[in-house]
C-alpha cells in the first residue's frame, strides 16, 4: 500500500522532471540511482528554474544528508552484513526507515525495512517512468493533487512514533527548530538542524526507561 501510494508521487516527479527537460534516461537514472524523493524534487526545482547543475547536486545532497543518519541507526537495528548490506544502503529512506524503527522484534524490522524499501524503490520508478512518459497528458499535476501525496505519505509515516512520548518531544522539538529557521536558514538546512531534537527525545527515552 505504502509503495503503491509513493509510486503517485513518483509520477508527479516524473511529470515534473520531464517538464525540466531531463528526458526519460536521466530521469529514471535519478531515481534508480539517487531513489531519495526530497532531493529529487529539490534538484528538478533547480534545474527547472534555471540554476546550475552545482546548486541542483548541493541542495539534493543537503537534504540526503539525512540518510547518512538513518543508516547509522539502521545499521544497529538491522545488523546485515555482507553484499546485503551494501544493497540494503541504497533502500535506506525516510519510509523504510520509520517502517523499521516501528517494530518491536529484531525479525519484524528486518522484514518492515526489506519489504518497504523494495515496494517503494518498484513503484518510485514505475512512477517516475510513466510520469515522464505521460507528462504531456497529465499536465501540471497540482491540477490533480498529485503534488500533495508527497505530504501526505510523511504524515502516515510519523503516526505510530508520536505515539509515544520520545517521538512527541521529537517531533515538536523539531517542528520548532523547522519553523524558525526555514526564514533564515539556506534551502535544505532546516531538515538538517531539525535532526538535533533527536536528543531531547533520547533523554525522555532514557528517563522512561
């Protein structure tokens, strides 16, 4: 379900990065090879708008910093070693990641994190393919709402972590950092000094304990 729902949006990047010119071929070798949605769409936004290929691949790896984070998490959680591993990197997103440290059971997050990050990577692409091939039909996707199920997907995904009290510190925390520095701060840095409200929630999860 969760991967058929990516998969729209994955329609709308690919409307958009058709928009942008990059062609089917480029198009879909971002999302094979980069498969991070946030960066995609901020590294379009650029092209698209007429900025350098330097700023589209500064934003875009602004924003996948965050990756970086998940898998060192991940990577306690999951402990697959070998060619697994190195495949397992490339599935490490925001959905297989809050899919994953939902679970309860060592089992049930491996299989949470595989089942996710393999759904989701499919239909990104299926996506993204059928966005750039049918681009011209569809037109612009706000028309259709497709620009709101990239929300839409973060929003279910935070629902069984702020229900409990570390996720609600983190994410109120975070949304507060978010809010105050969107203003100010370069495109793409806010998501990343969200990430410092980890600690307030981690202190709550000791206290719990």
């Amino acid at each position: 379900m969760l991967g058929a729902a990516i998969g729209v949006v994955g329609i709308t990047f690919g409307v958009l990065a058709g928009a942008a010119g990059l062609g089917l071929a480029k198009a879909s070798a971002m999302s094979m090879l980069v498969f991070t949605g946030a960066s995609q769409f901020a590294a379009v936004g650029v092209i698209d708008s007429g900025g350098s290929a330097f700023a589209a691949v500064g934003g875009a790896l602004l924003l996948a910093a965050r990756n970086a984070l998940y898998g060192i998490r991940l990577s306690e959680l999951l402990r697959t070693d070998g060619l697994r591993r190195y495949f397992g990197a490339q599935l490490v997103i925001d959905e297989s990641t809050a899919m994953a440290t939902a679970q309860s059971s060592e089992a049930a997050r491996r299989g949470a994190f595989w089942i996710t990050g393999l759904s989701v990577f499919v239909f990104w692409n299926i996506g993204t393919v059928a966005g750039v091939l049918l681009g011209s039909v569809l037109g612009d996707p706000r028309v259709w709402g497709l620009d709101a199920a990239f929300l839409a997907s973060f929003v279910a995904l935070i629902g069984p972590h702020v229900a409990t009290r570390p996720g609600q510190v983190a994410a109120l925390v975070g949304a507060a950092i978010a809010i105050v520095t969107v203003p100010v701060a370069p495109a793409g840095a806010p998501i990343l000094l969200a990430v410092v409200a980890i600690g307030p929630a981690l202190f709550v999860e000791r206290g719990l304990r």
